[in-house]
C-alpha cells in the first residue's frame, strides 16, 4: 500500500490526502511583527514625540541626579582604598571594617556633593543658555554652559583658579558632546 505522506510511493494516492490544519484561512497570526521591533522609539502621547529636549525642570533632576549617585560611588571607592591603605598592623577586624566604612562615607559624601552641586550648576546654566539663545541647543550651548558651570564654581577661589576651572569645565563640556556623537555614530541605539 502507498504511503499517502511520502511524496516517492504514488503520485495519485498523493494528491487524495492532504494535511489538515484547523486554522486555515481562519486565523491570522501576525507572528512575523513579534521578531521585526520598530528601531524609532515609542511614546505614550503625542507631545512627547514633538518634544526635542528634555525640560529645564528634567534636567535640573537628570544631571544633579547623575553628578550626585556619581560622585558618592566615585567617593565612596576612593575612601575604601584610602581606608584599607591607613590601617595599622594588629588592628581587629572590625576595626578596620568600621574604618573602611567611615573613610568612604566620608569622601563619598564629599564627592556625591561636589559633583551634585555641578550637576545642578551646569543644568541651571545649559538651560540659560539656550533660552538666551532663542532655543539652540547644539554643542556651542554645552561648551558655554561647562566653560560659565567652571567659572561659577571656583570663583570664590579667586580670578586664575575660576578661569582654569572654566577652561577645564568647557574642555570637558565639548569633549562630552563629541563622545555623545561618536557613540551615536558607532553604536546603534
């Protein structure tokens, strides 16, 4: 006898039987749209998808937010190391636990509030900037931004510290922007 779902054994036998599938012509899965992700990004409203930068309210809380958890890790392993390397030889352990422990809060806070705070001061200028510039927000408002954020900072320092510092926050300001644009350029997101 033929085998009714081997193509080699009859032709005529073949074309008697045919596989059944319930869901033909009744169901329409759409199983290709799982795989292929629109690459633009999605939002939930309409005016989201007009606005090109975040508001001077986000970034206030962005940057601070950013410079502050920053800061505090950044702090918070420099006093780590700082407390291993002070402890002396005979010490329990947990003394030196607890000096390891409070060396890092210590530089951690320290940190976290130093970088906080230019967080806070570059936002307050960026957004300055660009209403002063009618709404332009190209690389030149960050490099102005970061050049006004190091001159405010060290400013009670005195004239050559402020504009070393200013020097210092614009150089960074721009080499930030131009590490946006290379990712942007590399790296598919």
């Amino acid at each position: 006898m033929a085998d009714p779902m081997n193509p080699s054994t009859g032709g005529q036998q073949q074309q008697k039987y045919r596989q059944y599938n319930p869901y033909h012509g009744q169901i329409n899965l759409p199983y290709r749209q799982i795989y292929e992700l629109p690459t633009s990004p999605e939002f939930l409203y309409e005016e989201e998808a007009t606005k090109k930068r975040l508001t001077w309210g986000e970034n206030l809380t962005f940057f601070t937010g950013c410079g502050y958890v920053t800061g505090s890790v950044l702090g918070a392993a420099k006093g780590a190391i700082e407390g291993i390397r002070a402890a002396e030889r005979g010490e329990s352990l947990k003394i030196r636990t607890n000096r390891i422990l409070n060396s890092g809060g210590l530089v951690g806070r320290r940190g976290g509030n130093c970088l906080g705070s230019l967080g806070l001061i570059f936002a307050a200028m960026e957004s300055g900037v660009t209403y002063l510039r009618d709404g332009d927000d190209g690389s030149m408002t960050t490099g102005i931004a970061g050049l006004a954020t190091g001159v405010l900072y060290r400013a009670a320092s005195g004239p050559r510290s402020a504009v070393v510092a200013g020097v210092l926050g614009g150089v960074t300001a721009f080499a930030a922007v131009a590490g946006r644009r290379m990712v942007k350029r590399f790296v598919p997101i």
